[in-house]
C-alpha cells in the first residue's frame, strides 16, 4: 500500500531484536488510527523484509502498542547468544 505524503511526517524508526522496524501512523475516518509496518532482518543477500498493517484503533497509542506486538510476534522469540539459557560449566 502506498504511503500518503502526509503521513511521511508520521514516521517512527525503531530497532528491534537487531532488527529494523519502521512503523507509519495514519489517522483515518472518525478520529480512529491504524499502523503500516515493516520489519526488515539480516544483511546483504541475506536480508528479509515482511509487512503488516494493524486494524483502526480509537487512539495513536493503542495503534501503536498493536503494532509493536505484531512486530514483536514477526520476529518470534530471538535469543541474545550472549543470553543464552545454556549454561556453561566450565
């Protein structure tokens, strides 16, 4: 889906479990508001990107926090290596 040009003011970048999020705001009829979003993985020939796009929400918040937990649920459970429940008992 294209992004309006009023909604390019509307745009928050964030990093994610090492990966890049863009999530673009638009309000829409009746005061409500719904999240396009992208999240983009890995480097070079490896990189992956997957789209998603929330339901109408009556404020930019709750858009947001739906977006967030999309976002969040694309990315699935990443484990840190540095974090890892492996322990080492060396």
């Amino acid at each position: 889906m294209p992004i309006i040009p009023d909604a390019k003011k509307d745009i928050k970048d964030l990093i994610v479990a090492g990966c890049r999020v863009q999530l673009f705001f638009r309000a829409i009829e009746r005061g409500q508001w719904t999240v396009q979003g992208t999240v983009r993985c890995g480097v070079d020939d490896h990189a992956a990107e997957q789209s998603f796009c929330t339901a109408s929400y009556p404020t930019r918040e709750e858009a947001e926090q739906e977006a967030l937990k999309q976002a969040a649920d694309l990315l699935g459970n990443n484990v840190d290596r540095n974090t890892s429940r492996i322990i080492n008992w060396n």
